[in-house]
C-alpha cells in the first residue's frame, strides 16, 4: 500500500516521504511541526486539545516544556503554511482548548467525494418528491385538466 499523501490547496502532504511541499518545491519545517501537521490534518475538522497534541509527540512520560513546546510549533507551520491565526486558512485556534484544521483537504488516490454522483438540486428535489410518493410534474396533487385541442 503507498504512504498517505495529503493535498490542501497548493501543498501535498507526504505522509511516507515526511515532507512538506508547495507547488511541488519541498517546504522547510522541523520535524516536531510537521509531525503535528500530520496529526492535525488526520483530524481534520475536529477540535484537537493541547492534551492530546501533548501525549501524540511526547508521550505521557516526558520532562520538557509541553506548551512551550506546542506553541513554537504551531507558530513554525503557521510561517510555512503563510496562515494568518486572526483569518485562518488552515490552523484554527480554539483559546484555551486547542487546534483545528480547517483547510479542505484530498487524500491522493481517493476519489472526491464531491464528485461522485453530483445532482443539481432540480433533481435533488424531484427524487425526494417521488420518494415521498409524490408526482414531481405535479408537486400538489391539483387534478390534471385535459387541453383543448383545437380542431
């Protein structure tokens, strides 16, 4: 199976190679950032405590300054990734909780889910009405009036 490669926006997130790039140019991040990046973008979207970032880089039993720690990194990224934490892109801080990734991301080698079976609403809604044991062509039920005809 290949590693994972992660894609938000301009970058790729190369989970086998542990590397960062940017329009194909590999990016300079430490090895503590990009280890939380990649913990952050697998939890895309859910908050993601400093307790949790804590125990996934060091573990439970280790005598260093965890939220000095935590901060310098995410700052590191926040510079790489050019993310601004007041309009963020990509880090979300969540005060006094922790970090979400916000960024919309694909996953090379899976097919977007936003692709698949795409309806326009129009057929969104007539599917639902003939579900529904509804008539679409006839949304209320009124009785059909026959046309003239003109002879």
């Amino acid at each position: 199976m290949p590693e994972k490669k992660v894609q938000f926006d301009d970058f790729l997130l190369d989970f086998g190679r542990f590397q960062l790039a940017r329009s194909g140019l590999p990016l300079k991040l430490e090895g503590l950032p990009l280890q939380l990046l990649m913990f952050l973008v697998e939890k895309q979207g859910q908050l993601v405590t400093r307790e949790q970032i804590a125990d996934a880089l060091w573990g439970k039993d280790v005598f260093v300054d965890v939220e000095q720690g935590i901060n310098t990194a995410i700052r590191k990224i926040r510079m790489v990734l050019d993310d601004n934490s007041g309009q963020p892109q990509y880090l979300q801080t969540v005060v006094g909780r922790g970090y979400r990734f916000v960024a919309r991301t694909h996953v090379e080698g899976e097919e977007d889910p936003v692709a698949i079976g795409t309806v326009s609403a129009e057929e969104l809604g007539r599917a639902i009405m003939s579900a529904a044991g509804l008539d679409p062509q006839n949304p209320l039920g009124a009785p059909k009036v026959p046309r003239k005809t003109e002879a």
